[in-house]
C-alpha cells in the first residue's frame, strides 16, 4: 500500500532558514537529501521566544530560530534550532499539515499476539515510502502473503525487528484482530421444533413415516394423456393435487411450488406448538420471523400455459398473475403471506443443493440473530410433460450400471 502526503511537485532546491515556512517540506542536509529524510515544518519561531509549547530548556541564540518538524507520513514532532543563513533543501511548499497526523510507534513487548494480527512498519520520513505488513499465521509472521518465498518470523523476532527500527525514522504499529465486543451476541443454539412435508408417500409427516416404515414406494406410473408418447413414464408423484387442499382463491394465486411450500409450512408451524392462523396469533414479532426457501425455477407450466393461452385467444386471455406466478420467489412470498411473517423472506437458488443451502442460510440467520424463527425447506414440482421431454434421453434409473 503506498502512503504519500499528496505532494502538489517535488522539486528540491536550497534556501536559507529564514526562508522556510510552515508547511514546507524540508531536508536539513545533503545527506538526508539522498537518503530521502524530509520533514514538514510546523511552526518557525524565533529561538528565544519564551511560552511556546514544546519550548528549549536553554534558549537560542539571536540569529537562530526554532524550528518544529513532523515526519511527512506521520510521526512525533521534533524541535531543532537552526542558525537563520544556514542553508537547507526545501522540495515543496504549502502542505497542509494539519492533514499529517501525529503518532507514535507501539512497544510490542507487551503485545499478546494472536493469528490473524497484523504489524505495518512505514518509514515515514520518506514520503513515496510502501508500508510493510506482517501478518501472523499458524504462530508465525508472513510479511508477503501473496509471496512466501521469505522465511516467516517469530514473535521474538519480530519484537526485536519493531524494536531495531522504530528508533530509526519509522513507524510500527499494531493491528490486532477484531474481538467481539462485550455486547455482542454469541452464536445462539439453533434446533428443529416443528417439521412439515409433501412427498409421494402422502401429505404431512405422519405419512411420509408411516410409508418409510412400511417399506412403500412412492414411485408409480403417470396416468394421462399427456404422458403418453414418452418413453418414460414413471416418477415420484403427490398423490393428491396440493390445490384441493387449499381454500380456493389462495390456490389460483399460487403455482405449485407455493402451494407444496404453505402446505408443509403450515404444518411444521403447527407442529412447533404454534397457532396455524399466523405470527399475531402465536405471540410472535412478525417482524423476528423468517423464511428461507431453495427453487430451482419457478412454476415453468405457468408460463407454457400462458403462452399457449397467448396463441390461442390473444392477450387478454393471460392472466396478470403469470409473472407473479412464474419467478422463483413465489414459494417464499406465499409462505409468508399465509403465515402473516413480515420478516424475511429469503429465496436460494443453487439448483439441486437448492433446498440444503436454504435450510443453512435459516440457521446461520438464527444464529446469528438476525431471527428468531425460520421456516426453510424446498419445493420442487416437476411432474409436468413438458419438464419432461429431456429426462428420456438420460436413460430409465437402474439398480446396475
């Protein structure tokens, strides 16, 4: 990272003393010149004026003046009282100096160092100097994380290495890693309270164990004219239609992706002990509540069944629902708004780790505090001809390779 005091130009040239100003960057000798050791003067007084601050214990003499110096990146002010016809190199003038901060180099002896720390040491009297950063990793310090060809140091090492330098125009300074605070929130215990389901083996969880249990299968034939001509038609059904299940003018207004979501949320709301009318009626901060939904599309015979529509009778014939009805948020918006939930309403899209994914984003929300409560989980409704028309061509499922 370079540090530079925005030198307006950089033009070295010699002057007297009595010409220095505030705000000029000045090298009191050849030697510093080449070695690039500069300072910006702060104040120029005469020498024997009494009550300034930081003032000489033995007074100058007539025809000197004191003159006050800050490193240009930064750094302790240093008095020095200089003979007015002494000739010194300016390189510019009129820096701002109340941009220049004063600052001094912490003693790392007793610095407790952790992994994750970092030590910067700037040479702050050169003003196009690059601070250096250490950082400690596994109990040792890198001081190029993108190029460890360097052999790390340890504590002690780098202790001694602070302490060699900072006595010699730099500045060393300790950046520990950040604690959390006396008031933060450590990550809270997360548990399951409530489930919910819709799978082949029935509606609710009941069903789905008692089907386990029994040894049943849910894979089953497709019925209907419009699975004939595929070569394969057998799949893992919903035996019955989610939209019967629903009052009427919810289900219009949801594709089936939403519909399976509020079934099985209701239901695991239920089970967690809550009211099944929705947050107010639970006792709950709508606003403290969540859902975190995985779909990997929305409900894509909407959209066929829109266009079609489209084709057929025009444009008056589609329903402004399409859209509303196709994104693949619906499922989380409808879970909330069956539920009254007014805080948030999340939907992960990450195709088949969809659901997984949605279910970790709920518990670090909660853990986190970001929540109190969340409902998570995925739909995924397929049972469409359509959605099917590129599942034959990968083959019937096989108990042998």
């Amino acid at each position: 990272m370079r540090h530079s005091s925005e030198i307006p130009y950089f033009h070295p040239h010699a002057v007297t003393v009595a010409e220095v100003r505030p705000g000029d960057l000045l090298a009191l000798s050849e030697e510093d010149v080449a070695g690039d050791r500069w300072f910006v003067v702060i104040h120029v007084v005469p020498a024997d004026t009494p009550g300034m601050p930081g003032a000489l214990e033995t007074p100058g003499t007539p025809g000197t003046v004191r003159v006050t110096l800050r490193p240009p990146l930064g750094g302790a002010d240093r008095d020095e009282v200089l003979g007015r016809v002494r000739q010194v190199t300016v390189a510019c003038r009129r820096m701002d100096v109340g941009r220049i901060p004063v600052v001094t180099s912490v003693d790392l002896a007793g610095v407790e160092f952790r992994d994750g720390d970092r030590v910067t040491t700037l040479r702050v009297v050169d003003p196009h100097a690059v601070e250096e950063t250490y950082v400690r990793r596994w109990g040792v310090w890198h001081r190029d994380l993108e190029s460890l060809r360097e052999e790390p140091l340890s504590d002690g090492a780098l202790r001694e290495l602070a302490g060699e330098i900072a006595g010699r125009d730099h500045l060393v300074r300790h950046h520990p890693r950040p604690r959390r605070s006396a008031g933060g929130m450590a990550p809270r215990r997360v548990v399951v309270t409530g489930l919910g389901a819709v799978t082949p083996l029935g509606v609710g969880v009941g069903e789905l164990w008692r089907g386990l249990l029994e040894g049943e299968c849910g894979i089953r034939e497709l019925d209907g004219e419009e699975f004939e001509g595929l070569p394969v038609r057998v799949a893992g059904t919903v035996p019955v239609d989610p939209a019967t299940l629903l009052p009427r003018p919810q289900a219009r207004r949801m594709n089936r992706a939403a519909q399976f979501a509020v079934l099985a949320a209701r239901e695991a709301w239920r089970d967690a002990g809550f009211d099944g009318a929705g947050t107010a009626e639970s006792g709950l901060d709508p606003a403290r509540v969540g859902v975190s939904v995985g779909a990997i599309l929305g409900d894509a015979s909407v959209l066929v069944g829109g266009d079609r529509k489209l084709r057929a009778k025009g444009p008056r014939s589609v329903s402004p629902l399409t859209t509303p009805m196709t994104v693949p948020s619906q499922a989380a918006s409808q879970v909330s708004l069956a539920l009254r939930i007014t805080g948030e309403a999340r939907t992960v899209t990450s195709a088949c780790a969809s659901g997984t994914e949605a279910i970790g984003l709920a518990i670090d929300r909660i853990r986190y505090g970001h929540v109190d409560i969340a409902l998570a989980g995925a739909p995924r409704p397929s049972s469409r001809p359509r959605s099917w028309r590129r599942s034959p061509r990968c083959g019937r499922c096989r108990t042998t390779v």
